[in-house]
C-alpha cells in the first residue's frame, strides 16, 4: 500500500515537473506573440498621426493586448479622449470598459466599477447590447471576487437578458458560464449544471477550445460536489490539459484547487497539497490576487489537518492579507455607493424617458387625429370633384362633337375624301356651272316669276321663297367646290387659312410649319398635298380627340420631295387594328393613292399616347421648269 502510494507520488511529481515545461513554452510563444501585435499597434498608431478614425480603432486594440495593465490604462484614457473629440460614444464606452478591466488586474475594485458604470451608461445611450452586457457582466465579476453572490448573479442576470435579442451567440456563453460559477458557490449544482450546459453548447458548435475547456472544468467541480470524484477528477485534469495548451492561468488555477478538494476530502493530503502548491505557484507568477488568497487558504486547511500548524498559520496569515487587499469595508462602501448613485441615476432617467414617451404619444395621437380628419375631408373633397369632372368631362364631349360636326359643315370636309380621289379641274368646273349657268338660269325663274300675276298669293310665296333658297344654296356648293388652293394664291396661304378657320372654332391648338421653297411643283401638285393635309385633319378632327394638332410641311431638294408630318396629343390607335375595322376608310383610301403616287406612309399610334402620321411625296418637276 506504501509502494502503491509512492509510486502514484512519483508519477505526480513528474506530472507537475512536465505541466511546467510546457506552461513555460505556451507562455513564452503567447507572449512574443502579443508582443507582435502590440508592436505593429504602435507602428500604425505613430504613422497615422492625422486619421482620428483609424488611432480610434487602433487605441482600442493596444488596450486590450497590453499585457501591463498601468499601460493598458493609458492607452485607454488616450482612447477615450480621442473619442469624445470626435463623438464617438462606441468608442467611449469601449475605452472606458477596457480602463476597468484593467484596473481590476490591479486589483482596484472601486475605481474599475466606476469606469464600467461609465461604460454601461454609454452603451445604454446607443443601445448597443452587446457592450452593454459585457459591462453588466465584470461588474457581476467585481462583486463575485468580493463574495457578494447575490448581486453578481443579478448583474449575470440582467447581462443576460441585454442579449435577449442579439446574434452574440458567445458573450452570451460567456455570461452563462459565469452565472453558473455563482450558482456552484451559494450550493444549487443543479442551477449550475444548467447554465454550465447552455454554455458547453455554444462552445461546441463553433469547436471553441478554450470554451470548451471552461465547459469542461466547471461541470468537474460540479461532480466533485455531488461525490462523483473519479469523473471529477477525469474532467477537471482534461481542462487543465487543454488550458495549459492556450497558455489560459486564472482557471488553471482553479481546476488545480479543484483537484485538491477532491484528494482532501479523500483524506489523500500528498496529493491535495501538490494540487494547492501548483495553483499558488501559477497565481503568484501572474499575480492573480483572488487565486492567490484562495490557494493559500486551501492549503492552511490542509496542512493543519496533517498537524503541521506552523506551514498551515503562515499561509492562513498570506490568506488574509491577500484577501484584505481584495476585500476591504472600505471597498464594500463605496461599491454599494456607486451602485446606489448609478441606479438613482437610471431611474431618473427612465423616468424622464417615460415623461418623454408619453407626451410624444399624446402628440401622434394628435397627429394621428388631424390626419383622420384631413383624410376625410380630402375624401369628400375628391369624390365630389370627381363627380364634377365626370358631368363636365360629358358636357365637353356633347361640345366638342358639335363643334366637330359644325366645323366639317363650314370647312368643306364632308366632300373631303371624294375631293382628293377626284380632280380638281372638275371641281372647278363644277362650281362654274353651277354659279354661272344654274345661279343665272334659277335668277331668271324667280324675274319671270315676279312677272306674273297669281290668284294664289300664298302658294305664289312659297315658290319665290324657294327659288331664293335655290339660288342660296347654288352659291354655298359652288364656294365650297371652289375652296382650296387657287393658281394665283399658293399652298401656303391656302394651309394657313385653313389653320386659321379651325384656330377660330376654337376646337384646338394648332400650330403650322412649313419649309418647301427647294421643291419645284405645280399648281395641281399643290392641291394634291393640300388635299391630303386636309384629310389628314379631317380624321384627327373626327376621331382624336386631340387638344393639340401640329402640321409640318418640308421639302427636300434631292429628289424633289414633300414631307408631311402631322402630329396629335388624342386618344390615339392601334394602326393594325383600325386597319382591318370599318373605321379606317378614309386612312386606307389614303394609304392607296399615295402607293399610287410611290410615296410612303408611316403611322405611329398606340391608345392613349396620340399619333403622329409621316409621308412623303415625290413631285413631278413640271414640264416648264424642266424645260427652262
């Protein structure tokens, strides 16, 4: 049984000597790793001397990596000046978190509280959560290394919840694994375990090592609690193997006390003191104020159970006066003043913020209500316009069929079609007979008339009555024959009388542009394309319902050509369509005489969006001017 016993003791001997072998390396690599970075920090920090954006940036990384806190604390300072100067709460807030980290490596409880309040108030201001419960949680950490459970586990508490809604799948492990630290200490391991697995959880989905290692220790501790020791035992020395890989020594430090409680409630001291003796040798190397309290009153306890009471009163009296450095009453007062300070503070503030919501909810309910009534009088207002519009929108359309219907009459457009099939020497001809030999024969009915005597004065009326409606409507066909281009009066003069008669109906704005002086024609080529122009506001007139008819005439020399370009702002067509139905006559019977002419027609329409309608003529040159 004493060989066994020496043997295991050997074995443990050897452990040890090998965990520090490779401690060592894991912290010289870690450090001359750090070291690289913060000497590429202060590289970049000198170049950009003028970019407050990137010194910003760079000012938060050399306070996180500064392995010495005293300069960690500057360069936060330096980190929250610059950022006030350029508004930059973030940044304040992570200056001010980072200033109390490391004066908690100090061990300057009160003064790191008070910079993470400072932290926690900004971080509030811009409601970023995840600063927020970071900071929440190392002021749970304060009050944990002081041994006031209940408020840390408050603050893990409202960390926690901070991140109800955030993506931070870590912190929040982070938290939890704390909060289930504070459990473990005020004895519920089932509260524990379960925060512990919550955590495990994370960290094994994003294969998190140190995470894990944490994940594994703590549930260890949770074992040894409920007596399961080799399981214990089995977890806690698989963290501490790959903590030492990370070179991570404050949990270290505590699996190792860990162990030991195990091999002293087994009543195996040998082991329990080497276990203490290891995790007082990593905490004095690292100064880890709380490890170092806890290591030696461990190993007091054991060593006044193996009887040796002068090794155990010389830790106890290193227990106490590391513990008073960390607790102190002083320390708990004015803790317990600044929480008092920041919670009245935070409460005010709610309350003001509530004050705030409330009349700014009293003025959209005021908004809200003007809005309503704006709405409905903008209701009634429209609907009784739109029916306005639409008995107007009737009375227009009975007006402008009238005045279409009155302005074809007047300007000759019932024969418009037949006039451009036909030839204008005949239409003259026409109007002379008619003036000359039916005016004159129907005058000399109504002379001979006036010469006879009727016993019938009223049927004698009539007929004279009618012979003068005769005689009328002879000389209103023969003007309207007539109408249109004359040999002495030219196309142009003709189109702008034309222009001018429909400007006079009102019906629409019209407008004529003409530029044809290098074309040689006729007489019987101008009335051709007088013609055509006519007929082409014959059916704008008819079936647009335009407000806007634009006409342009323009020659080209070469080739001695006309170009008509007739344009509408009306209701427009589909050509293809108007082509095959019944209502395009006076287009097709276009479209053929200009094939016939061997000019081109174009015509571009679409409903609603108007239509414009191109040709273009070749003119004969006559006969005198080629002769010439």
């Amino acid at each position: 049984m004493i060989r066994n016993l020496k043997y295991q003791r050997s074995r443990h001997f050897n452990l040890i000597i090998s965990i520090l072998l490779v401690l060592l390396s894991v912290t010289e690599a870690q450090a001359r790793q750090n070291t690289g970075k913060l000497d590429s920090l202060k590289k970049a920090l000198s170049i950009h001397l003028s970019n407050d954006s990137i010194r910003i940036v760079v000012l938060k990384n050399l306070a996180f990596y500064s392995n010495d806190p005293k300069q960690g604390i500057k360069y936060a300072d330096q980190l929250i000046k610059l950022a006030r100067k350029n508004k930059n709460i973030e940044y304040i807030a992570r200056g001010y978190l980072q200033k109390g980290y490391k004066l908690l490596h100090l061990g300057d409880n009160v003064k790191a509280s008070k910079c993470l309040l400072e932290s926690i108030s900004y971080s509030k201001s811009i409601e970023h959560v995840e600063l927020l419960a970071t900071g929440l949680s190392a002021i749970a950490d304060i009050y944990s290394s002081l041994g006031d459970h209940s408020n840390a586990i408050s603050y893990y508490r409202q960390s926690i919840d901070a991140l109800e809604n955030s993506k931070d799948d870590g912190t929040r492990a982070g938290i939890s694994l704390n909060l289930g630290d504070e459990y473990f200490k005020i004895n519920q391991p089932d509260s524990a375990m379960f925060y512990f697995e919550i955590a495990g959880e994370v960290y094994k989905r994003y294969h998190y090592d140190r995470g894990i290692a944490y994940y594994i220790g703590n549930t260890g501790k949770v074992y040894a609690s409920l007596g399961q020791n080799e399981l214990a035992k089995e977890r806690l020395d698989q963290a501490v193997s790959i903590l030492l890989d990370l070179g991570d020594l404050q949990p270290i430090c505590n699996y190792l006390l860990e162990t030991a409680v195990i091999y002293q409630k087994n009543n195996q001291y040998a082991f329990a003191t080497d276990y203490a003796q290891q995790s007082l040798d990593y905490a004095k190397e690292y100064n880890l104020k709380q490890e170092i309290s806890d290591a030696n009153q461990k190993l007091s306890e054991i060593y006044e159970l193996m009887g040796q009471h002068d090794q155990s009163l010389l830790h106890y009296k290193d227990f106490i006066a590391y513990r008073d450095s960390i607790i102190n009453l002083e320390t708990v007062r004015d803790m317990a003043s600044q929480q008092t300070e920041f919670e009245v503070n935070l409460r005010e503030s709610e309350i003001s913020n509530l004050e705030k919501d409330k009349q700014l909810q009293q003025t959209y309910i005021i908004i809200v209500v003007i809005l309503l009534l704006l709405s409905l009088v903008a209701i009634l207002y429209f609907r009784q316009r739109f029916r306005t519009s639409r008995l107007l929108a009737v009375a227009q359309q009975k007006e402008h069929s009238n005045r279409v219907s009155s302005l074809l009459q007047t300007q000759e457009t019932r024969a418009l079609q037949a006039m451009v099939r036909g030839k204008e020497d005949e239409r003259k001809h026409l109007a002379k007979d008619l003036h000359n030999h039916l005016g004159s024969l129907l005058a000399t009915v109504k002379m001979n008339l006036n010469g006879l005597e009727s016993p019938d004065k009223a049927k004698y009326n009539t007929i004279i009555h009618l012979v003068d409606q005769a005689t009328q409507d002879v000389r209103n066909i023969s003007h309207e024959l007539n109408m249109g281009v004359s040999d002495d009066f030219g196309l142009l003069p003709a189109l702008k009388e034309l222009v001018n008669h429909l400007r006079k109906a009102k019906q629409l704005e019209i407008s004529l542009s003409a530029g044809i002086d290098g074309v040689q024609m006729d007489s019987q080529s101008e009335i051709l394309i007088y013609r055509i122009v006519q007929e082409l506001i014959s059916n704008a007139l008819k079936h647009a319902e335009a407000s806007t008819l634009s006409i342009s005439l323009t020659g080209i020399e070469e080739g001695n050509i006309i170009s008509i370009l007739v344009e509408d702002d009306g209701k427009g067509f589909s050509p293809n369509a108007s082509a095959k139905g019944s209502n395009g006559i006076g287009l097709n019977s276009l479209k053929e005489m200009i094939q016939k002419l061997d000019g081109e027609i174009n015509i571009d329409s679409q409903p609603e969006r108007g239509t414009v309608i191109s040709i273009d003529i070749p003119i004969e040159i006559p006969m005198n001017i080629i002769e010439s």
